[in-house]
C-alpha cells in the first residue's frame, strides 16, 4: 500500500484525534466506575457496570471488523464517535433534568460499549494506511505515550468533576472532546484501502474472517493467551477501587490515586517502547509482560501499606504499553490488510469478553473473598501463562 508522503502530518493528527476521544472516554469512564463505587460500594454493581461496558462492543465487533474491511474506515471511526457522543448528552441532559437512576446509566454504557465496538476495529486497522511499516512499533509508542498522557489526567479530573460539580460534568467533557476529535479526523488524508467489490452477505465475510484467524497458527496461539490474559487481569483493572476503599481508605483521592500511579507506569513504558523504535522478538516481549504482570500482582496482594501498594501498580503500569504495542504491531505484521479489520475485531471480543466472563463470578466472589485473594492466583496463573506463551513461539 503506498502510504502519503505527509504520513507523518497525518500520523500526529490521527494521533491527537483519537487520544483526545480517549481523554473524554476516559474521564467518563472512571467518573462512572468511582460514582457506583462510592454509592453501592457493592461487587454486584461493579459486575454490572462492567457487563453493560463491555458485553454490546462484543456482541458487534465482528460486525464492525467486516465494516471495516468493506468501508472507508476514517468514516466509521468519526461516526461511531458522534454516535457516542450523543447517546451520552442525552445522558448528561437526564441528569441535569433530575433523572438519576442506575439502569438508564447502564443502558448508556450498553450504548458507549456498541459504538466502540464499531470504531475500535477500525482505528486498528486503520494505522497502515497512515503510518508506513517499518514506522509503525514508534508510532504505537508514542500512541501508548500519549495514552498514558490522557490516562494520566483524565482521572484526576474525572476524581475532581464527580467530587466537586457531579458526575454531569464528566458526560458534557466526553460531548466536547469527540466533537474536537471528529473535526480533526475529517481534515486527515488516508490512503485509500484496497477493497475489491464485494458480493458476499456479512455473514460469509465474518465467516472467513474467522476461518482466516483459525487457520494462521501464530494469531489463533495469540489470541487464545491474550484472552486469558484479560481474564487474569480483572482483579487488578476493574476490582482494585474495591481493594483500595475496603483496605486503604474510601477517600477519592486514594481511588485517583490508585488509576494516576498505574498511568504513570504506562506513560514511562510508552516513552521507552517510541525511543527503541522496534521491538524485535514481539513474542518473547509479549511473554516476558506476562511474567511481569504475574510477579507484581503476587506482591500486590500482599501489600499492607499504600505506598507499597502504589509502587507495585507503578511497576505493573510500565509493561501494559509494551505489551499493547507488541500484540497491536505484531498482528499488523502478519496479517493480510483486506482482512485486518475483522482480525482486530476477533482480538477485541477475545480481550473485551474476557472482562465480562471474568467479572460474572468475581464481582460476586469479591463481596465474599478478598480482592488480594483473587491477585495472588492471577499472579500465579500469569507467570505460567508466560512461561508457556514463550515456550510455544
């Protein structure tokens, strides 16, 4: 594919477009979780929260994987960010009205969950259109650079909106920031995907979407472990602020704290993968994050003080970009690009049905057993998933 001479223009404004959604995306998203938390205090809603979250964008994903294969992908992306958008006004416009209640916000999350499922596949496989091959491990570096930059700052104002004016503020940011984000994405130049004219029904392009992914030894092996690997990360991503207020403290700013320290580690591991430019064995780095993952979760659950406690997430924080970055460019390097799309649209149902899997008997587990409990295994499990992950390439 012969990419824009400009790429590098293109590439930083795609780059500022999508992080600037994320920002807002993100802000809502611990606003909505840390609001449930202080209110409920209750594994049950978390569970549900998360369910509502995760289970619409799996549900369409293989739909917006095939989109994406068949459609300009710069479109879709700006229209399920307006699609978002507006399901969330409507949200933010109840609240102010006075409407407050718990299920509305799950059906706006349901809502969130869809668009994102139609937009995540396309952003993916969007990027060799934009970003020439040998440049795409930097590119995803400083990505998840940036990423870290948003993750960084969105919590701490997510923790001041809901402290201080309400959860509405939160929504309204989110409006605001995907409207700057569509008006960027509209004046980017992409190359256009080689599409031949197809006659299949959606059905059949799913379908060889997933006999292509069941015949490629390398993404099935991939895929499989990065499935278990959102599984065993439940209880550190969606189950610490349960932690942190049940064993530290239910102050907001321990919960801020708690998402800002593992940013942290994520903006340092960012910076570290867009200044090695390449990463050579991706597999053996995927592996090695696995380990990693596994050794600190064990020293998490262990953890009496919070400042232990908040050096270990740190350390937890750097691997996630590498780990991000290795999959992210190693399924662009070996899959077919007229099939990206649905490809990264089967790695996200993997990633993203793993929460909802996990979180149906550990959110209930979790008003039953402790939080450190469940880290401690998953620690366990981790190291022998990495283990085998690197004995299998």
């Amino acid at each position: 594919m012969k990419i824009n001479k400009t790429w590098k223009f293109s590439a930083l404004l795609f780059l500022i477009s999508q992080n600037i959604s994320l920002f807002g995306s993100s802000i809502v998203g611990y606003a909505v979780i840390w609001h449930i938390t202080l209110e409920t205090s209750s594994g049950f809603w978390m569970m549900m929260a998360t369910i509502f979250s995760n289970l619409p964008q799996i549900i369409i994903s293989l739909w917006g994987g095939a989109l994406a294969d068949r459609f300009n992908r710069k479109y879709m992306i700006m229209m399920a960010d307006g699609f978002i958008a507006l399901a969330t006004l409507g949200l933010a416009i109840s609240y102010w009205t006075g409407f407050q209640d718990k299920i509305l916000l799950l059906i706006v999350l349901a809502i969130r969950s869809a668009g994102a499922g139609i937009q995540s596949p396309a952003v993916n496989a969007i990027y060799p259109q934009i970003v020439p091959k040998e440049n795409l491990t930097k590119i995803q570096g400083i990505n998840q650079t940036i990423n870290a930059v948003c993750l960084l700052l969105a919590p701490a104002i997510g923790g001041v909106l809901l402290g201080s004016i309400g959860l509405v503020w939160a929504f309204m940011v989110d409006v605001v920031t995907a409207v700057i984000a569509i008006t960027i994405m509209s004046i980017i130049k992409v190359e256009r995907q080689n599409v031949t004219v197809n006659t299949n029904s959606m059905i059949s392009d799913i379908r060889a979407g997933i006999v292509y992914v069941l015949e490629h030894s390398e993404l099935k092996k991939l895929i499989v472990f990065y499935a278990v690997a959102f599984i065993l990360l439940t209880p550190a991503m969606v189950l610490s602020p349960l932690m942190v207020e049940r064993t530290f403290g239910n102050e907001v700013w321990r919960l801020t704290a708690n998402e800002i320290i593992w940013t942290i580690g994520s903006l340092v591991g960012g910076v570290f993968i867009a200044f090695r430019k390449q990463i050579k064995n991706k597999v053996f780095a995927i592996a090695v994050c696995f380990v990693a993952f596994g050794v600190t979760f064990g020293f998490m659950s262990i953890a009496t003080n919070f400042v232990t406690y908040l050096i270990l997430i740190l350390i937890s924080g750097f691997f996630m970009p590498i780990l991000t970055t290795a999959q992210t460019v190693y399924v662009q390097e070996i899959t077919e690009p007229n099939v990206l799309g649905r490809v990264f649209s089967i790695i996200q149902i993997a990633s993203t049905s793993a929460l909802p899997i996990a979180i149906l008997f550990l959110g209930p587990l979790a008003d039953i057993i402790s939080v450190q409990s469940m880290l401690f295994v998953s620690g366990i499990l981790f190291v022998i998933c990495g283990a085998l992950y690197g004995r299998l390439r």
